[in-house]
C-alpha cells in the first residue's frame, strides 16, 4: 500500500528575495512512491534538494507545481520531523517543549512522562536546553518526533554534527522506536553508511534539477549498527559498482 | 550571589561620596542658589508633610504610565506589523524616523495649541514623542525572530495563539523590556516638560513654580522625590519581569 505518491514535481528556487524572475530549477517532473511502513534513505549531493523535499512533503514549502499524494491525514499530528539541529525551544524547559508539540490524546496517556523516562531524561524535565549537553538535545528532539505516535517520519540529516559514538547510539534508539511504533520513515542523508543501516530502499539522487538516478533495495537482517560488517559490505558493494554515486552521477 | 549583590557597598559608598562632593562644594560656594544637603533634606520633608510633594508625584506617575501603555501597546502592533510586512515597512520607514527626530518641545507646543491646555494633549504629545522608539524596537525584534520556531510549530499543528504565545512573543521579550526601560526613563522627563509648559498639577508644574521664586533646595527635591519613585518601579516591577522572562538564559 503506498503512503506518499509524488507526481510530476516540479519546483524552482529564486536566486534573491529582491529579483524573483530570475530562478534555479530544484525539481523537474519528478517521481517518487514510499510505501506504507517503508524506510527510504535519499541520498544525494548536497544542495540538491533533498531538505526541500522533506518540507514539501510536510507541507512547510507549498510552492510546487505537482502532486503529493499522502494517504496519512498530516492535519492531525500524525507527522513527526527531526531537524538538521534539535530546534527545541529555548526558552521552554524540557518537558514543555514536548507539552507543546503533544496532542491532547498523547498528554492524556502521559506520553511526554513516558518518552523522557525511555530516554532516561526525566530528571531533566525541568531544565532548559541550554543546560543540555548536544546529545541530550536530541534525546528530547526525538522524544518530540515520537511523541504523538506519528504515522510518518522526515529525519533531515538529524544525527550529523555530534561525536560519532553518541550518534550511533542515537541513531540506535532511534531505529528500535520506529521500528515498534510501525512508521513510515524518509531519511534524508548523504552518509550512505546511515542510509544503509536505516533504509529498506535507498533513493539516490542526481543534483539539481534532482533526479533519481539509482535505487537500492536493501535486504540486511535488523538490528543494524553502523560499525556492522554486513552494513560495511553492502557500502562496499554500492560504491565498488557506482564510485560517484555520493556526487550524483551514476 | 550575583555580580550586583555582591557590589552593594561599592555603590552606597560611590552614593556616599557624591554627597559629600556635594556638601564640599555648598560650603565653598556658599550661595543659596547652590543648597546644601540638609537644606534640600529640609525642603523635602517639608514639601512631603506640609507641602503637594506626594500628590504632585502621583499625578505626575499616574500620567507618565498612562501614556507609556498607551505607546507601548500602539507601538507594538505597529512594530509587529511593520517587521512582518516588508512593504509597510518601506512605506512608513520615513514617517517613523521623521518621528524620531521631531523635538519633543515642538510636539509639546503643537498638541496644546491644537487640544488645549489640558491631560489629553499632555498624553497624546508624549505618546507621540515615544512611540517611534517602541516602534523600531518591536519592528527590529520581530524581524529578527527565528522561523525555524515557528516551522517545528507548524509541523506539530500548533493553533496561531499558541505559536504567538509560545514561539513569537518569548522571542520579542527582550525587545518589549528594552522599550520599557527607556520608555519609562524617556516618559517621566517629557511629561516633566509638558506639566512645565501647560497643566498647572504635577511635579513639572512644582518645578515651575520653584523655578520662578529661584527655590532651589525645593526644585532638588521634587527631583529627587520623583527619581526615587522612578527607581522603585525599576527594582520592583521592571527588574524582576526581566529576571522573569529570560531565566532560561541563565
């Protein structure tokens, strides 16, 4: 059962606020079907569009021509989205960043409690995010994205930036909640190692105007870990037969 | 203990010292327009217990606030609304610095003449006199608030009252203190010499009536009078709000 039918996308980018006839093409005529429960990693050279389509598909840039098809009613906080950076607010504490994202459903079952309990943060519900270390942030970042039961994840590069050790375990945490709570998931990334240990299908896509220039179905038993020998083997596999894979060019 | 806390012997010693600047200088002058401490001190009580000092104060305080609500809360739309709509914005930019620059003497005569010797004019001439500043502050503020808040809000289906209860306004606290506090420095000093020009009530009144029978040591403690009221609102409302809204930055 497909979840997301995108058709025919199109969508152009001006170069400055000030001249808005002069305009780049970030995709043209593009297609892209994820299925119910799926995880796909896109993978592609930077710049080429791949946070764009995160936003569109969340309904954040409505300025497309196309269609996206969404058969999860996103209306209803059915949607989780992690960030490149944890954007918990500052000025809230812990507990309330999750309190103001939660529906009223999740506060009734005391869902905010019970993540910051899973992620071993509960004697940080009153502390504000600038007490927290990175890594923490983004505990409280992917308690956010849990937090409504969501039907439909969008991670944007959300594990880059912090020591590779804590990403792994993150990234680990991360995979065992999605997993139990039967989401579909779109990992955007350019590290194909963390595309290989999320995905059951890798996207790759040309830069802009982006295409899809290669997909990768992959079969790995779960739990993987990126330090996994299968997981290495498989990034092998991919580069030895696509060396410029990473750039866009297959 | 804070940095303020902990210097509070430096400043009573630095006040200390002032005073007997002061007295030296009366004794080396010694004329009676150049008071001496006690003489001021004298004055005061007088003007308290025997005198208009209190109500004169009050009268002066209670037209100070209102007007500084009145431009804070007009100041503020129309800062928010310029920051949020660029074409406004481009289109009163001249109107607002043009009122920033108009003295606030030549705002005083022009309202008296066109209202009358009377509170209303008094009120509107120093609502005008204030409400470029507040409008700049709040327009710079709301220009510089961080979207990226309010697309984690629109992700999680926030209502607008929310998003502006828990992502704009927390950000534009910094800038609502920044007006208050040079409001309120700003307003009592204009209403000083609106109440000397034209109302025959209020501290600026007193101080023109001293002025003309040459009582110094009176003028010196009206002043003073009235700069220790001002103080008061600054530790006791104004201090403690801001301590309020950016505890999380501590």
């Amino acid at each position: 059962m497909i979840e997301i039918d995108i058709i025919n996308l199109s969508k152009n980018y001006a170069y400055s606020k000030k001249d808005e006839n002069k305009t780049f093409e970030v995709y043209n005529d593009f297609n892209l079907s994820i299925n119910k429960h799926e995880f796909v990693s896109i993978v592609g050279p930077s710049g080429c569009g791949k946070s764009t389509l995160l936003q569109m598909i969340a309904g954040l840039e409505k300025s497309y021509t196309g269609k996206i098809n969404c058969s999860t009613n996103l209306d209803n906080k059915n949607l989780g989205y992690m960030f490149q950076t944890p954007r918990l607010m500052p000025w809230l504490t812990v507990l309330d960043n999750l309190l103001i994202c939660a529906s009223e459903e999740s506060i009734s079952k005391k869902s905010p409690q019970k993540f910051l309990e899973k992620f071993k943060l509960t004697d940080f519900s009153n502390v504000y995010p600038n007490r927290l270390s990175g890594g923490m942030r983004r505990k409280v970042s992917i308690a956010r994205t849990f937090i409504n039961n969501p039907d439909l994840i969008l991670l944007d590069e959300p594990f880059t930036s912090i020591d590779q050790p804590v990403a792994n375990a993150l990234r680990e945490d991360f995979i065992l909640n999605a997993k139990e709570s039967k989401v579909t998931l779109i990992l955007v990334t350019h590290d194909l190692k963390e595309a290989i240990m999320f995905a059951d299908r890798i996207v790759f896509l040309s830069p802009r105007p982006a295409k899809i220039i290669y997909e990768h179905q992959i079969t790995l038993p779960r739990p993987r870990k990126l330090e996994d020998t299968h997981v290495f083997d498989e990034y092998k596999k991919i580069m030895s037969k696509f060396p410029n894979i990473l750039e866009g060019k297959f | 203990m804070n940095k303020n806390t902990r210097d509070w012997h430096i400043r009573v010693l630095s006040l200390v010292f002032l005073i007997l600047i002061w007295l030296v200088s009366s004794y080396f002058v010694n004329s009676r327009l150049f008071p001496q401490p006690m003489q001021v001190f004298q004055s005061l009580v007088f003007n308290i217990f025997e005198g208009t000092l209190i109500s004169d104060c009050f009268i002066t305080l209670s037209r100070a606030l209102i007007a500084f609500f009145i431009a804070m809360i007009l100041g503020s739309i129309i800062g928010i609304s310029l920051g949020r709509f660029t074409k406004w914005d481009s289109f009163f930019d001249a109107w607002v610095i043009l009122g920033l620059n108009i003295p606030a003497l030549v705002v005083a005569i022009m309202c008296y003449i066109w209202l009358g010797m009377n509170d209303l004019a008094l009120i509107t001439g120093v609502v005008i006199n204030k409400l470029p500043l507040v409008i700049i502050n709040l327009r710079e503020g709301t220009k510089a608030i961080d979207n990226s808040y309010i697309q984690v809000g629109r992700v999680y289906q926030l209502t607008k009252f929310q998003v502006l209860q828990k992502i704009i306004l927390p950000q534009l606290y910094p800038y609502f203190l920044a007006s208050t506090r040079s409001g309120l420095s700003l307003i009592w000093k204009i209403v000083l010499v609106f109440e000397l020009l034209g109302r025959s009530s209020g501290v600026g009144f007193m101080l023109s009536v001293s002025f003309q029978m040459f009582d110094i040591s009176a003028i010196i403690a009206y002043s003073i009078a009235f700069i220790f009221l001002v103080l008061l609102i600054e530790y006791l409302v104004v201090a403690p709000l801001e301590r309020l809204s950016i505890r999380w930055r501590v």
